[in-house]
C-alpha cells in the first residue's frame, strides 16, 4: 500500500491520529490492507495528508499497541493478520524451580503494601453523590419496593450508553444484570456455564475467579500466558466452554491483548457451539497512552462474549455495583433460571449511580481519576528511577498496577523477602501462578500505586533501596 | 402439678404473663413439670397469685401456641413432651388428584394481587433513614474503601444485639456474615455445605430456595410437613446435612412449629457429625399473639444451627441487607473460602443501617409495621367475613400472609380460577409444593395482606364474593 486517498476532516470531532488509526484499522477489516504490508513511512505519510509527523506517529503508536500493526527496527510499520496475529513467544528465561514459588513474607504489617486492590477515593466527589442520594431518596416511596431483578433500567440505560460510548461495547439495557460486585456475578455466570464445560483462567491470574468458580461448583483449568496474553492454541477443542480474560490490562503481568489475539479467541469460541469468552474489563477506564482498546465484546458478531466490569474500581470499593452484559441465548436461559433472584443492589443506590452516570459526574470523575493514577504511576516510577533502581516495566500503560522485572541480580524470592524485610510488600508474580509456570519472567514484582502520596513513594523506595541495593 | 410456689414480681421489668409464661415454661425445661402432666385450672392459678384470669389466659395461650401445653377442650392445659411432642397428623382429606397441582390463571393482570412477598413500606421512615445516610456520607472517607468481608463491625454488633433480645439468638458478632440479600446467603450455605449431602427442604415451601441450592450445585430433597411443620422423622439418617425450615412461621402454611418438633429437629442434627438446621426466620418480627418464639438458634447447645434472616421484609425490599449467623464450625469454613470475597453490601448502606438499628428507629418502625400488619390482616379477614364466607386460617396468627381454607365446597383449582377471571390473584396452596403431597390441605389459598387498604380488601373481598360465591 503506498498511498492513502482518505479526506482528513480537520474540524471534525475527532482528533486526526483518531482519524488516521480509524481509517488504516478500517482497512485491514475490510481485507484492503493484507497481513504483511508495510505502511507508509511516517514522514510521508505526514507529508502526504499535511499533517505533522507527531500526528502520524500517534496514530500509528495506537495501532501498534493495539496489535493491528508492529514495528520493525529501521524497517517500519508492517500490518499484522487480524485472526492469526504471529506473537513472539515469551522470551523469559526460565526462574530456577527453588524460586519459583515465592514465600510469604514473614510480617504481619508492613510501612508500605503495595497491594493491587486499593482504590484512590480522595477525589471522589463526596458532595456531589451526597446531593443525588438526598434526591434519589427524597424522589419517592416507589423505590422501597422491590424493583426488576437485574437491575433498574435508567441505570442499566445508563450503563450501556456509557459502554457503547467508552468501550465500544454493543449492548441493549435489556442485557445487562447489575449486581453487587464482580465476585457475585463471576459467580452467577459459572452457575450459568455449569455443566457446561470447564472455564478456562489466565495463569498467573485471578485466584479470585479460580475460587468463586469451584465454590458455585463449576470446574476450571488454568492456561499459560505469552507476551499477547491468554495462548488461544492452548485451549483445548473439548471440555471446555468459556475462557476467562482481562483483555484491556492482564491481571497481573499488564499485558494489552492484541487485536490479532483477541479475534484468534473470538474465533475459538465461534468454532462451537456453547463456548464463551467471559471478557472481565476490570479496570479498562484507566489508560494513560492512546485511546482504549475496545472491548472484546463489541468485536463480537456471533453473541460469543460475556462482558463484566465493575464501578468499584473507578468510584469506590464499598459501592457494591458490578454489571454483566450476557449475549442473546445466555440471556435467555439467566431469565428461567434466575429470574427469580431479587437484584442484590440497593435500589437507592442504584439510582444515585444512574443520575451520577447520565448527569456526567462520572466521566468527569473518570477523567479526574485518571489523571490522578497516571501521576501516581509516574511518581512511582521516578521514586523507583530515583534510587538507581535498575528496572524494566512489563504491559501496558494503564491501569492501577504494573509488574516490574527487577535487574539487580536478585530472584524473585529474594526480592519480595527482602523488600519485607524492610518493611515493604511487594507481590511476587510466582504469587499469582494458581499452577506452576515455567517460562514465567524472573525477578518480577507486582506493585499497585493507587492511594499513595508522592513523598509515600519516596519513603517506600528509601526502603527499598536498602532491601534491594545494600 | 396442683400449685405454683414461684413469686410474682409486679414492679418488675416484665408483664406478669411473661413471668408465668417463664416459670412454667422453666419448670418443664428442668423436668419438674412433665409431659401429659395437667396445669392448675386457669381460675385457681388466678386466685393463688392473685392476678385477673385475663392474664393466665394469655400466659396459658403463649405456652399453647408454642407447643410447651396442649389445651384439651373442656378439661384444661396439659404440658406436652419437649423432645418427642406428640402431634396430631394433619387430618384433611386427600384432594382429588386432577385438581392438585393448580394450573396458573390466564390473566396477566390482576386489578387485586395477593401475592406474599410485598412489603408496606407507606410507613418507613424516610426522614429519619435519608438524615442517617447523610450523616454517614458525611462522615469521612474511610467508608469508601473496603470493608470488612463479612460486614461492618458496627452493624454486625447492632445485629447480634438485637438478635439476643428480640430473637433469643446466642451469637457474637464474629459469627454474622452480611450479605446483599436472604438469596445470595442461602446461596452462601448452600456453597459451604456443598459435597457434604442434600438439604432437605419443606414441602410446600420455597421454591426459590430449592432453585437456589441447585444452581450452586446443590442436591435437595423435598420432606413433608404435618401440623408442626417440617416432619423430623421424615429425615432420613444418611444423605442428608441441612434441613431449612422456617419455623417462625412457615411458609406458606403459616404454621409455627411447637417447641418439640423445634427439639426432635435439633436432636436429628445433633446425632450425627456434620448436620445442621438452617433457620430462615424470615418474619419472625411479625407476631401478633403472644411474644415471638425464641430461635430456634438460641435453643441449640450444639453449634449445628445456621440462622438466616432479612432485613428486606421488615424495612423495604430495596434495602438489600441479610444476614447469616453462622456457627463456629462452618464459621472457620466460610473464612477460608470466602474470606477472600468482599461484602456485598455498599457500607454506607450498612452504617446507615447501623445506626437506624442501635439509635433505636428499628425498634420503633417494627411496632409501627407490626401494627400496620396486624391491622391489615384483620380488615382482610373482616372482609371475607363481611360477604359472608365460610372460611377457616391454618397457621398462627403471624406474618404477612395466610392460607385459609375456604368452606364454598369448590376445590383449590377452581378458587384460583374463578378469582382470576374475576380479576383477583390468589394463590393454590398446590403452587409452592416442589413436588405433589398427597395429604395436602383441600381448597385452601395463600394471600398475602401486606401494602392494602382497608377499600382495598373491601373491593377485593367483593370481586371475591362474585367469584366464589355465585
């Protein structure tokens, strides 16, 4: 392909590397644009469309982190195949056994836990909910009553208007089940798929989900991860009927799925029927370069893919609001077997978050947050860069955690015992491998940085310095 | 047994009638009044503690509907066996087999729906509750991040307080889990009893908890009930871990099930490792005879009973707030696999709820609704009474429903059949048996009284009039 005969429109709404990323992953879709191609160089292209080069690079940062396209080194940009995207193998080399799984600190209680799960709620707008909650609650005696078991429908309105706008994800209100929490409706959907086949997980990954699968009965069996995420040629032809992903920041290596990847899945689950993606987007919201991936799900035409996210991680964890978006025939089927279920959240509350959705709180809330984990993230990473910390960050840039590979010669081991012992948590990878993995990244920890101050950062790698520097 | 040598305490704490109610009730407890032994005649007791009758008469009818005594008509009160109660089989006729199971009315709506589950929230105290949340919002920010998994220290504590004194409940506040809803905690138990046997279940009963236990997994088993409720010699020996009974006030019979059947069941638990009662105690709050029988909790020494209950029934059903007392056994189970799990219910939910209960507003709105209830369920039966039918109430005088008998001659199905074609929806008491029961009471129909007016039930019971008594 060496031109491009698209009108950029400059006062558009949309910026123009939106343009450009629009336009070239348009292509590929439509099959005018072939795996193998290289696109044009930077330079003219920006000559070409009269655009700066900046502008060109942009979009074609997104398309690379997005999978559509990949850089060769003094080459350029060359696009990938859409279904059988070619992903390098990991090359970690293997963690020696010994190591491998890493023992639990022997502290109680530590200066400074770099636990994943914390949520920054110092920006929440307090008032803001305050005053809709008063509203809401002087509003009638109609939401005492019970009110429709999944969900009441200005939120659910609410919710698939904020999906399709943000996250590319098709859906009508009608197939949306809010519920209280992720872990109650990782639940519900392994009731749902029981009997059906086994739910495939991301090792390392979510023990959570291994554990609320088995409890509700269901069977699982835990797949190996390359650098594109869940290996689709692992899942097996039988036995099993869903894959469990975090496609937007995988939980909790960080990796970004590629496209490629994402339609190798899709194409798994279409190649039979009764198989389903279960996409969680835990906490896609948060993405610091580019635009966010859509999400699988609005990728999907054949109704393969379950969505779940959550409003625990981007508003508060005590409000217990999590939604499902179920395909068609799942939707069906929840409707005769748990029809009768009373929703299990509070109708006040649901309807403070329907007016903090549509009256535009949240997306201000959203952006504010942003930006907030974004500069918690870089206050990190100069804290850690401070003390001459020699380390590399692998995944995305997104979320409100990242794993860092450690090179000062230490194992992973060693590393999280020692960081303990001066009185600093910080998560082993091995810690989230639910089975053992060999090829996992050595010398890797997991730090989650949502809540902590800029001079907490310095203090916590004061600490570290003398753990991981002596 | 010819004379009591107990003393009254008249400027005690307590109503005389609960002293007496006490006392007898102890001295059978302690084995000095037996079973069969005859009571002093109302009108001596009377004379030798120098009280009005009216008050031995009320002592007298709490010991008999609890099943401590048995009244024989024109004899006087005779104490009954504690652990092995002596229960009169349930004497109705079989009902002809076609008109058993009663196939559902052809009309979508209803202009009168007597339907059980809803709750008359025209008395809640709104003022007071939004007044509470705001202070709880206003409070702090610490109640956005996660909370306790099993709920909030402050209203497990209010919790377990109320549940000693109203409910007899013995418990710490250590061994309450809160959670979004009675369906998502039987779901809960259902989970932790999971591959230790079937949970036997009452017949006619909950459908929704049958349904419930199976889509986590679950096996049941339906048993029989006579006129003291859930048959304990029906359960069999092996196979069995759990039966779930509402003894308060079993639904949909309405029975409250006598202090020996509440100690055969216990019996039945206690003679083997591994078995539990499960008591919903679903509304328990509303009795209108006497005091409410204690839990059957608060009566086990054992540890083998797990008590349920909601707070959706007695404030609104959009407060989604249940919860499990759990004992210590199943309580170091539910830590290790669900400890990872968070509540599922928002925490100013829970705090607001706290106060509402430990500043005393619960208490208050109880007696408000219990009033309002017992007020609705009188005009509804004065306006059966009203059109002239001959009907007869099963059950105790209890809850927020019954099932009556109706004397018309017609049978079950044609009593649902006609009201529906006259616009009012009752309900078969064949339609909450998960499978058929032979001995079932004939024509006899489930309402539910809660949220009508006074004109309601008097434009219902005429619609009623033209349908079953032509």
């Amino acid at each position: 392909m060496d031109s491009f005969t698209f009108t950029l429109q400059p006062h558009g709404g949309k910026p123009m590397y939106e343009q450009i990323y629009e336009y070239i992953a348009g292509e590929m879709w439509a099959g005018r644009l072939r795996a193998g191609e290289k696109l044009p160089s930077r330079r003219s292209l920006a000559a070409h469309l009269r655009v700066s080069q900046n502008t060109v690079d942009t979009a074609y940062g997104m398309l690379a982190a997005e999978g559509y396209v990949r850089a060769v080194p003094k080459s350029g940009f060359y696009a990938c195949a859409l279904e059988r995207l070619s992903v390098q193998p990991a090359g970690a080399e293997p963690e020696p056994a010994q190591d491998a799984p890493a023992s639990p600190p022997g502290r109680d209680r530590f200066l400074y836990d770099f636990r994943t799960d914390t949520v920054d709620t110092s920006i929440f707008p307090y008032t803001t909910w305050a005053k809709l909650s008063r509203e809401v609650i002087a509003g009638g005696d109609s939401l005492l009553n019970r009110g429709d078991p999944q969900g009441d429908p200005p939120l659910r309105r609410a919710i698939a208007k904020y999906l399709h706008e943000f996250r590319g994800v098709n859906c009508s209100a009608d197939q949306i089940v809010v519920g209280a929490g992720l872990e109650y409706l990782i639940g519900l959907t392994a009731q749902l798929l029981r009997g059906m086949g086994k739910i495939a997980l991301e090792n390392p990954g979510y023990e959570r989900t291994r554990r609320i699968i088995r409890n509700c009965g269901g069977d699982t069996v835990c797949l190996p991860l390359d650098r594109a995420g869940l290996r689709a040629d692992s899942l097996p032809g039988d036995g099993v009927c869903a894959a469990y992903i975090t496609p937007s920041h995988q939980f909790p290596t960080g990796v970004v799925m590629p496209i490629g990847r994402r339609m190798e899945l899709l194409a798994w689950a279409c190649r039979a029927p009764g198989r389903y993606i279960i996409e969680d987007d835990y906490d896609s919201e948060f993405r610091y370069a580019g635009r966010p991936i859509p999400a699988l799900q609005g990728l999907d035409q054949h109704g393969r893919v379950i969505y779940l996210s959550t409003f625990s991680k981007c508003i508060a964890p005590s409000i217990r609001v999590a939604y499902l978006v179920l395909p068609q025939d799942l939707l069906i089927q929840y409707r005769r077997v748990f029809g009768a279920y009373s929703s299990t959240v509070s109708r006040f509350e649901q309807q403070t978050l329907a007016r903090f959705l549509s009256e535009g709180h949240f997306g201000r809330h959203l952006n504010r947050t942003r930006l907030l984990y974004r500069r918690q993230r870089s206050q990190l990473i100069q804290s850690l860069t401070g003390i001459g910390l020699p380390f590399e960050i692998l995944g995305g840039n997104a979320g409100v955690h990242f794993a860092m590979r450690v090179k000062n010669g230490m194992t992973e081991h060693e590393l999280v015992q020692r960081a303990a012992d001066c009185g600093v948590r910080v998560y082993g990878l091995s810690e989230y491998c639910m089975v053992p993995v060999e090829d996992l990244p050595r010398s890797t920890v997991v730090l989650g940085y949502a809540g902590f101050s800029a001079a907490d950062f310095q203090r916590a790698a004061a600490l570290l310095k003398q753990a991981w520097m002596p």
